[in-house]
C-alpha cells in the first residue's frame, strides 16, 4: 500500500512584495483558506488616469468556497483598501479590530455591494478557529491605533503575521506591544515568521510617537501669534489626538478638513479612540469666527496628493482657507517613496506665497510607524522561527531583512525572499517554492475594476506624451467615390492656427491615400484605414520626428 502524503501549507502573496502597498497574504491548507490583509497600492507615473491599484484574487474567486476570513491587522490604505473591491465579487467573513472595522465600514458605505458584508470585530488578544486554522490577534504599535499582528496555529507549525508594527514604550494610548505573549509563542516554537521590512535598511530604533508631542509643544510656544495648519496621515489618529491636545492646551479651536481626514476622525471619536474636550473641535465653515492665532486646522494632503485639501490651499483654490504670511504649516508626515515631487511642489507653492512652512526635514514633525533594524531583532528574537519570508517592502529593504535574519542566526537556506504570486510549500522540515497562481495587478478607474488594462495605459501614454490626429471622410464603395472629406483634427500635437500648412499637406497625404486605395478597388474597410494611418504616420515623422497617435474615421455613404 502507498505511503499518503502529507499536506504542506501552502503560503502566497499576491501583493506587498517588491512594492509598497497592496498587501495581500493567503495561507492554504487542505480545504482551508485564510487571507490576511486587503490594500490598495497608489498608481505611479506610468499609470495615467488611474484612482488606485489592487491585487488580482483571481485566484481566491475560483477558490471562493475554501475561505474562512479574511484578517486585517490594521485600518491603513494599503491593508484595508482594497476591501470593498475585492467583496464584490467574494464574500468571506472580514475579522479586525473596533476601529479597522470603523474604518472598513466608511469605505463599505460609499460602494454598492452585491451581498451584505459580515464583519466581525475582535480585540487583541481574540482567538479564531477558521477551519483548520486557529489565529490569534497580538497588539502592537504602529502609526494607527488597533493594530496587531496575526499568529496562526496551523496542522504544520505556527505562523507568525507581524503586520505593521513598531516597538514605542510610551505610546500614545498607554497600551504598548505585547512582547510578553509574543515570547511565549516563540518559547512553543514557531515555524514561520513572515515580518515587515519598510524599515529595514534603518539602524536603530523607531523614535517615540511621544517625540512629535515634543516637539508641537515648541512650535505652538514658538508660533502662538500664527494660525497653524497640520497636514499628516488621516488614519494617524494618535497623532490627530496630540495636535487636538496641544491646541487646548494652547486655548486654540481645532478644525479638520479633508474628507478622509473627517471620516476617520469621526469614526475615532464615535468609537472612543480620540478625547476631545468640549468645545475644542469647530466645523470649517466657523473659522472666521476666530482670530488666526485661536486656530488649528488638521488638514488631509501630507503627500501632496493634486486633489487635497493642503494642495488646494497651496494653490488658492480651498473654498474655505486662503493662506497668507501669517499662517505656519507644518506638514508631520514622510514622503512615501515615489511622492517627493508631488510633495515638493506643495512646498514650493506654499513658500511662493509667503507662507512658513516646517516639514520632517528641518524639523522633527514626524516618526516612522514601522519598525527599524534593533525592532526588527527584537521581533526575530523574541520568536526564533525556524523559517522566515521578509514581506512589505521594496526589493531592496527585503534583502537588508534577510541579511539582518542571518545576521541574527538564521541559515541562508532558511530564509526565502519571495515574489507575488509565487506559492512557497512549509512544512516541520522544508520551505520551498512550487509554482504559482495568478497573480498581478487590477487597475481601479473611476467605477471600473480591471477594465483598464496595459494596451488602454500604452495608448493613455502615447496620447500624453505625443498627441492625436484624427482624420475624418466619407466614401460610397458602389462608386468608387470620396463623398466628404478627408478633414484634418488635431489634439496635443500642435497648434492648428499656427501649422495651417502642416494640416493641409497632412490632409492632402490623406487624399492620396484614399485615392490610391479606390482606385485599386480596395473594399476592406481596415485595410484602407491602415494605408491611411500609415501614409501619414510616415509624412508627420519625416517632416516633425513625431509619432502622434493617427485615428482614422472613414464612414460608408
């Protein structure tokens, strides 16, 4: 009789590796799926007109029935965001904590969803049986309130999920990461710690959140004659309760404007995650009630994001706030990596109009939320796993992480950086990578979910980068007849009014072209389209080196 196989877990990530953003992690044993995390990364350069970007699940629709939850650490964009995407088309229960929730059922509430989703709040320290997985929620801290890392007992061993985190001994809400429990798991033996690598090229350890209280005290003491305007991350919520603290402390009125930055306050307060006295919090439309220096404005924009509300300021377009000399900005956030032009213009703008403003590199207005090289250690030391996947991060702090695991002891066979989509088989004695599952990116445009795929982007550029020209003619194919036409329009290759002999040499190329082809009695509409497109694509590159996109509209009469 043959020896049965054992079953290895299987592990894939399907987004959150070689990026930052869009995590997504799925563990699979048997009939079982878990997933944990759902985020959204934000579109680059290379992605005109694009709203956001979330993992393909192909994979987990056509294994809909084998998921038991789907587990989110945090309330963070690029954890929770892809939530009311990926419901539309799977339904599993969703499992976080009161204020992850909070934040999921804002988002829930702006999208129409097939099915009514089931969300479950738990707290730290909950356990879950999800078929043959057994998951427990650890605290820790992080630049968001609610946060925990995920240790899922499976029938191979424990994995261990850290999320997002950092080590912080003061924390804001006085609940700091439970490096007790944490030990005890390792002290049982884990088998696989898949950690967060953000941070891991940084020496050292994260500063305090307490540090940026620290320093709002100086700038509220040294700017108490100006209006002060913060922009920081909306989910930063102890980072929110701070300013709200040191403005009434300093008998300012406090208003919030972004609307990510009033929905998450606002589900914080409601949920009893933020303090604010009575009387401190104003609506936008009040501030001129007030003098400049009785003021706070908490604003949404610290990434310079074109459609805020800070880059609105720094333009002169926010309905409500016009910034002068005498207003101070502070922005208490870092640029995340690939946001330090958009950033940088805000700046500029905002210097152009006199305005001060401090931001983290002439002041200390902001600690990191992630985990920096000794945390790192910590975490690796207080679990001793047996192997170990460094996830959530750029190619490069996954390497720092692996070499700082070996560093810590681990053997380099131990320890695999992986790809999206790729499946790494664990089981008490091996990890390997046997194959993969679908995996990639889906483009969210407005309503549209995937519908905007490469040649959609490959036309989007070429249309940014070198213009149309649409050529328009009507023809009867009985008589061999050009009817109307051809007629020449331009858009974003040049200025007609100032090429008019341009347009009339393209227009009579066209002509030829029509001609040609009636007089060789061709009858394929697409084949004279192409000898339109064609001929003038050769005449405008020979006589402007350009390669404008070329639509030809020719119409049977």
């Amino acid at each position: 009789m043959a020896k049965k196989t054992k079953q290895k877990l299987k592990v894939m990530m399907l987004g959150g590796l070689g990026e930052i953003g869009k995590n997504m992690t799925v563990l699979e044993y048997g009939n079982d799926i878990i997933v944990i995390d759902c985020g959204i990364a934000f579109p680059d350069e290379e992605m005109p007109g694009i709203d956001l970007v979330i993992p393909d699940i192909s994979y987990l629709e056509a294994n809909a029935d084998k998921i038991r939850g789907i587990l989110l650490t945090h309330g963070h964009e690029d954890h929770v965001g892809a939530i009311p995407y990926v419901l539309r088309s799977i339904n599993p229960p969703v499992y976080g904590t009161r204020l992850t929730l909070g934040i999921v059922e804002k988002k829930l509430s702006e999208h129409r969803l097939p099915n009514v989703p089931e969300l479950v709040c738990v707290n730290a320290g909950d356990t879950l049986q999800l078929g043959c997985f057994h998951a427990e929620f650890i605290r820790v801290n992080h630049s968001i309130a609610d946060a925990c890392c995920i240790a899922v007992k499976t029938p191979v061993g424990t994995v261990v999920h850290s999320g997002d985190f950092k080590l912080d001994l003061t924390p804001i809400d006085g609940k700091m990461m439970d490096i007790t429990r944490l030990g005890e798991i390792g002290n049982r033996g884990v088998l696989l710690l898949l950690c967060e690598s953000t941070n891991a090229e940084r020496p050292g350890f994260t500063p305090s959140e307490k540090k940026v209280g620290q320093s709002l005290t100086s700038i509220f003491e040294r700017n108490a004659d100006k209006r002060i305007v913060i922009a920081t991350f909306s989910s930063n919520v102890h980072r929110v309760q701070q300013i709200i603290d040191t403005s009434a402390k300093y008998g300012r009125k406090v208003a919030v404007t972004g609307r990510s930055m009033i929905n998450i306050v606002g589900a914080a307060v409601e949920l009893g995650y933020m303090q604010v006295p009575d009387g401190v919090l104003i609506d936008i439309n009040e501030i001129k009630k007030y003098r400049p220096d009785q003021l706070t404005l908490i604003t949404t924009g610290s990434q310079g994001e074109p459609m805020s509300a800070l880059s609105r300021m720094a333009s002169g377009e926010h309905d409500r706030v016009t910034l002068t000399s005498s207003d101070l900005v502070v922005i208490s956030a870092n640029a995340i990596p690939g946001n330090e032009k958009l950033v940088g213009k805000v700046i500029n703008s905002l210097l152009a109009r006199g305005v001060n403003v401090l931001y983290d590199a002439v002041a200390d207005v902001h600690v990191s939320g992630h985990a920096c090289q000794e945390e790192l250690k910590l975490m690796h030391a207080l679990l001793r796993p047996k192997f170990f996947i460094p996830i959530h991060g750029e190619y490069r702090h996954m390497v720092n992480h692996k070499k700082l695991a070996e560093f810590m002891g681990m053997p380099e066979e131990n320890v695999l950086i992986s790809d999206i989509g790729k499946v790494v088989e664990v089981d008490k004695d091996s990890m390997r990578f046997n194959g993969t599952v679908p995996s990639g990116k889906l483009l969210v445009d407005g309503f549209g979910v995937g519908d905007v795929g490469n040649i959609v982007l490959r036309d989007r550029k070429h249309l940014s980068q070198d213009g149309l020209v649409v050529v328009v003619a009507s023809i009867d194919m009985e008589q061999r007849l050009l009817i109307s036409g051809p007629d020449i329009v331009s858009r974003g290759f040049v200025y007609v009014r100032e090429s008019e002999e341009l347009m009339e040499e393209t227009r009579l190329v066209a002509l030829n072209a029509i001609e040609n082809c009636l007089d060789r009695n061709m009858s394929d509409w697409m084949e004279i389209k192409s000898k339109v497109r064609d001929d003038i694509a050769r005449f405008i590159s020979k006589e402007t080196k350009r390669k404008p996109m070329i639509l030809p509209i020719i119409m049977s009469v």
